[in-house]
C-alpha cells in the first residue's frame, strides 16, 4: 500500500480537517521540541541610541561572524532536538501532513513520506496557505 494521499492532493474538506490535526500537533511539537527558544538563542548587539544608519551597519558588520555561528549552532541544535530527540513526535507530523494516523507511520517508508512531502512543497497554493497562517500567528492573531 502506497502513500497517495496528501495535503496537495485531498478533497476541500479532507484539508481542512487534517490541518487542523496537524495544527494540533504542530504545536505540540514546538513545545516539546522547544525549537521556538533554541531560535531565540543569539547574540546580545547594543546599538546605542540614536545610532545612524552607517554606525548600525558598522556594528552589525563586525557582529557578522558571531551570528552566523550563533546561526549554524542553533540550527544543528534544533536538527538534534527534532530529529534524535524527539523523532516519534516529528514523524507524527510528517506523517498527518500524508493522511496517515500517528499509530500507522511504520507502515511505509520513508522515501514515500518524501516523495508526497516534496508535492506538498511544490505546491505554490499549499505553502501559500500556511505561509498565511504563520503570518497571522506571526502578528499576534492566534489560530490555536
């Protein structure tokens, strides 16, 4: 049995109700994961006030360094955390994005979950939707 079925390819109603369980889970992956707190992990840049825009571009410039390693180890931090940590949680996520219930992932392998993941990724619609949805989170309009 294949995995055909995916956010990209679903009826109206079949979309709306699997996002709003992937919502569900999605939250609680980020509150395991902690992955919204190891991103707030940088660099403290004082820019003092009144600073034109020269002198915070000088300052951010010879902060550059730092914050890309800052950058690079809070990615890897979060790659440990999602994938060695906590990876029953992040299956359960990629599975319900392809219509399969937490207790089933096993069933299939991988390469099918990212097949159907990289249709959901090439559909300009889909990542529109919840480019949308992170926006609203994003400004305070919570859809939890």
């Amino acid at each position: 049995m294949a995995l055909t079925k995916n956010l990209a390819n679903c009826t109206p109603r079949e979309f709306l109700t699997q996002t709003n369980k992937l919502r569900k889970s999605a939250e609680k992956w980020l509150k395991v994961t902690d992955v919204m707190n190891i991103r707030k992990n940088v660099p403290q840049i004082q820019i003092p006030d009144g600073a034109t825009p020269e002198e915070v571009s000088k300052i951010m410039d010879k902060h550059k360094k730092e914050l890309s390693e800052r950058a690079k180890s809070n990615f890897s931090e979060i790659l440990d955390s999602i994938l060695e940590k906590h990876p029953d949680e992040t299956l359960e996520l990629l599975a319900l994005i392809c219509f399969v219930e937490p207790e089933n992932v096993n069933d299939y392998k991988m390469t099918e979950y990212l097949t159907n993941i990289t249709e959901i990724l090439s559909d300009e619609a889909v990542i529109s939707f919840f480019t949308s949805l992170m926006r609203l989170e994003q400004t305070g309009i919570s859809i939890a």
